[in-house]
C-alpha cells in the first residue's frame, strides 16, 4: 500500500483547506469510502465532515477512529513536488497524515471485514485548528451533530504527527497529553485626556500593563509549582496617538493546564485579579472565555491494554513514554464522552533533515510514517474489537 499511501498523502497536500473550508478535502474522503465499501457513510456533518461504518462479518462493539482534516494559514517554503498550490495555505501540522492514515486502515479493514468482530465509526473531523470567528466547527459541533450516537463508540483512538519522534516510532501518554487550552480576550476601560495632563484621566495603557504582569503571577504565585500552567498575553492594542491617554486597551491570550481543577482555579484567579488591579487605578475591565477545549486524557486501562499491541508491532524499543504537551486538541471533548486514547506517530527523519515542528513553513514528514500509521492502527483496532468482543453495544443516549 506504501506508493498509494503516499500518493493520496501528497494529493490532500498539495490541496489543503482551511478550517471549515474543507470542501475538496471532504469530497476526496467521501468517494474513497464509497469505493470501499462502507456503509452509513454521511457527508456534511459539521460543515465538512464525513462519518462511515465498517461493519465486520463477525457481532461485536463499535470502536471509533478520528483523524482531522482542516490545513493552516501558512505559506510553505518547501521545494518538493508536492508543495500546496493553495498560496498562503498550508498541512503545516500533518492532518493531511491523520486523512492518509485512517483512509489506509479503511482500506486494511475493508479487506478483512468477514473477520472483523464488530463496528469500527471512521471520524473526518474538519476545523481542528479552530472555526473561523462567528462560526461553529470541529470537535464539539461534530458531537452536537450526533457523531458519537447512532451507534456510540465504547472507545475513540486518534493520532497526531511528531516531528520529534523518528519515523517508525510511536510515543504515548498516560493521563494528561495535551493541555487545555482557553483564549481570553480583555478590554480594560480608563478614562481619555492629554497627554500632559494624566491627573484629569486613567490611563488604560499603564493599567493595562499592570494586568499583564499581575496575570503572570497567577502562576507564580497562586498555584502550586508542580502543576504546568501557562498564561499568555499575546496581543496588546490601545491609544490613539502619542500624547493621549488612552481610554482603553484590548488584550487577548490563552491559558493552558493538565489539570481540569487548575484551569477553573486559574480561570476564577484571572477574573479576581484582573478586578482587584482594575479597581486600585480607577479604571474597569471585561473578560470574555472562548475557544476553549478541555484536557486531553488518556483513559490509563485503555492505554495499558493498547500499548501491548503497538509494542507488538513496533517493537518494545520503538514504542516511547513522552512528556505531555502544552499545546491543545479538541480531541479531548470526545474523550470526555467516551474513553479515547490520542498517540503520536514519529514522522521525523534526521538523517533527511526531517525535523521541522507543527505550524510552521518548512513543516514536512518521512512518508514512510504512513505505513507505520496504518499498520499501528489497524492492529490497534481490530485487538481492541478481540478483547472486547463479548461486550454489548453502548446505548447512544447515555
């Protein structure tokens, strides 16, 4: 399968689409399901996303594999044949893998279907790195569209690119692996005046910067050390010329943790802190949480179970325990439902010079992940399916 993993790999990057754009991308996933055979198969869920079944010949429970789809804003600089001929957009962070892959054990399991022990929901899920603002996507639209009912999958399991870990690696989590992440945005209202005359306002810039470096201690500060949290301004604007107070300033940010308990804490210490520095200058402010996503946890039973077959495959030097990551998934709100388990595929070669990281402009993978991809998740798959072969399907309304 290797030169046609590669070709459908090279075809979706050569043609990547934006969040909640993903039209040619979903259309391309859809025709190759149909030809396989599957059953069930539902387009336009979420905007852009597909669904299917595979339905083995043999009774079982119903497992559900989700791979992204959505590209990035990103020009690339690669000079390779397949280089995106969408200008300014780019598979900077390998979901043009994740589609490869779980198409490659579409086709895996379409060849083995008498033998398969229950029902396996493939999952095309667009918008993963965020919908455009005014719009709904991804992960939670998927879910409130009915992704995971009808049947419900007794477990999830998705991959993601590292560029880190080699080509024919695969590194894993137990618990936490990637973090919550919340986008703030803060409007902090003053009063406007002259320039040189700074008593007759309330300057929002300095109470601006105040609040940045109060935030910061939120983490220094207010929660224990031994918990990862961080809070980041990213963005500051206010003022309109250089010898007026500026009457307000706007800030956005994220905030991000391994542990659901720190990120409310941090939440509500955001909001007291921002209210307490507002009131000691004079000034107000405004916060407003979006965009959030949830930890993504990793059930440990199911990664304890799983991880015999990926050692059986990969063999047991090749199957690594990774530190948790800071940046987010929205695969975590499935986890949420269902118990899922999320592992990294190594896709880096430094020998090729390789190395690159996620979301940027020289991004590439060794494609010879791919057929390391497809065979860990199709052996992850149907084990799963063996192991729990007894157990009754999971009402889709619990």
């Amino acid at each position: 399968m290797r030169a046609r993993l590669v070709e459908q790999r090279r075809d979706l990057h050569m043609h990547p689409e934006l969040s909640n754009r993903e039209e040619r991308t979903s259309r391309v996933v859809a025709e190759r399901l149909r030809a396989l055979g599957l059953a069930d198969i539902k387009t336009g869920v979420a905007r852009h996303g597909v669904t299917a079944l595979l339905v083995g010949g043999r009774p079982g429970p119903v497992v559900a594999v989700r791979a992204d789809m959505d590209a990035l804003p990103i020009q690339e600089t690669n000079d390779v044949p397949y280089k995106s001929r969408n200008p300014g957009v780019k598979h900077a962070c390998g979901h043009d893998v994740h589609t490869t892959v779980a198409l490659g054990v579409a086709e895996v399991l379409s060849r083995l279907k008498a033998e398969v022990r229950g029902t396996v929901k493939f999952i095309f899920q667009p918008a993963e790195e965020g919908a455009p603002a005014g719009e709904e996507g991804g992960a939670r639209l998927m879910i409130k569209e009915g992704v995971l009912d009808n049947p419900r999958p007794r477990a999830i399991f998705g991959l993601h690119t590292e560029p880190n870990l080699q080509a024919g690696q695969v590194g894993y989590h137990v618990g936490p692996a990637m973090a919550s992440s919340d986008t703030f945005n803060v409007t902090v209202r003053g009063k406007s005046s002259h320039g040189a005359q700074p008593q007759n306002g309330v300057d929002a810039v300095v109470v601006a910067a105040q609040c940045v470096l109060a935030l910061q201690n939120i983490r220094s500060r207010r929660i224990d050390p031994l918990e990862p949290l961080v809070i980041t301004v990213g963005t500051v604007n206010g003022g309109t010329r250089h010898n007026i107070i500026a009457g307000e300033v706007r800030m956005t940010g994220t905030m991000r943790t391994l542990n659901d308990q720190v990120r409310e804490r941090s939440l509500a210490l955001m909001r007291e802190t921002l209210q307490s520095v507002t009131a000691a200058y004079g000034a107000t402010f405004e916060l407003n949480i979006e965009d959030s996503n949830p930890v993504t946890f990793n059930e440990p039973r199911l990664v304890e179970e799983t991880l015999r077959t990926i050692r059986r495959v990969l063999g047991e030097a090749n199957v690594v325990n990774i530190k948790p990551f800071m940046p987010a998934e929205d695969f975590a709100n499935y986890v949420k439902i269902v118990p899922g388990f999320y592992y990294f595929l190594g896709v880096g070669n430094r020998a090729k010079g390789i190395t690159a990281g996620w979301h940027t402009a020289d991004f590439d993978v060794d494609e010879e992940s791919l057929v390391v991809g497809v065979k860990v998740m199709s052996n992850v798959l149907l084990d799963y399916l063996e192991r729990n072969e007894g157990a009754k399907a999971v009402d889709s309304k619990q």
